[in-house]
C-alpha cells in the first residue's frame, strides 16, 4: 500500500471516535463538528500534526476551515475513510500521463514516501520536493510550486503526443 503511514496516524484514530460518535448522536456530533472547525485550536492541532505550518496564510486556512465546517459530517467522514483506506500502488504503474508529484518533506499526513513512489513509480512521473513543505504546500509556497510547474507543464507541450504526425511527413 502507498499510505502505510496514514493507517497509523492519530487524525485516524480521532476518525474512528467521531464515526462511532455520529452513529449514535448525528445532531450532537455535527455540532461538535461545526464548532471544532470553527474554533483557533484547529489551526493549532493541524500545525501539530503536520498538516499544515505557519508560512501558509492565517486567511486561507480560515476559509479551508470554514468550508469544511459547512460540509455534510457524514460525507466527510466517509471521504476521509475512503482516502485512509485507498491504495493506488497497482494503477501508478500503469498510467500513460506525465505526472508532477509535489511532496514537502514536512508532510505528515501524505509523506515524503509516498509522493517519492507516485513520482517514481509512474512511468511518466517527476518528483519536486520542498524542503519545509508540509499538506498544504500550495498554500505554503505557492512561488515554488509555479517554479515547478512551470517548466514541467513546457516539457509536458514540447513533447510528442500519440497520434501527431512528424513535421515535413
């Protein structure tokens, strides 16, 4: 599996509580729910778990926040199940695309191991790693990122796709 670590992580196990919660009293459980996510200690528990640092801007994780206060708790709570449970490791292997794998090498939630073989693995796949990037990279270092993606969306248009003909053919 490409996730090893996710299965072990404590996010999961706090999961697992609020599932079992949710069972039993949906009403109470989604208004704990909205309330966390409206609360400073998200922010905080999220920089403690490496899901996010203090370079990303306070505002977008506010709004990050907000947004996730405002979804379904019962969708949400079997998204982040299926995303802790989903094993991509037979597909990488097999895709035909270029892939740009962006890892911070602080980042616990999706490792620095994890991104290393979704780059590697894939046939058409680069690794970029930041050090100090942590889940939400793009946040964090949105100059990097585009320094990143710029010459590798260049090489992507550059290169022969199937089915083009040869100049002069």
């Amino acid at each position: 599996s490409p996730l090893p670590a996710r299965a072990t992580h404590p996010i999961f196990g706090a999961l697992s509580v609020v599932e079992r919660l949710h069972a039993y009293v949906p009403d109470r459980t989604d208004e704990a729910w909205r309330a966390w996510w409206r609360s400073p200690l998200t922010h905080l528990a999220a920089r403690a778990v490496g899901g996010t640092s203090l370079a990303v801007p306070p505002r977008v994780m506010r709004d990050y926040y907000e947004h996730v206060a405002t979804r379904e708790v019962g969708l949400l709570l079997a998204m982040m199940r299926s995303m802790q449970q989903h094993d991509a490791s037979d597909v990488v292997p097999t895709l035909d695309v270029p892939l740009l794998a962006l890892a911070g090498d602080a980042d616990h939630l999706t490792p620095l191991s994890v991104m290393t073989r979704l780059g590697l693995e894939a046939p058409h796949g680069e690794l970029a790693v930041c050090h100090g990037g942590s889940h939400t990279l793009p946040a964090e270092q949105p100059e990097w990122v585009l320094d990143q993606m710029r010459p590798w969306l260049d090489r992507v248009d550059a290169a022969p796709r199937r089915g083009d003909v040869p100049a002069g053919a």
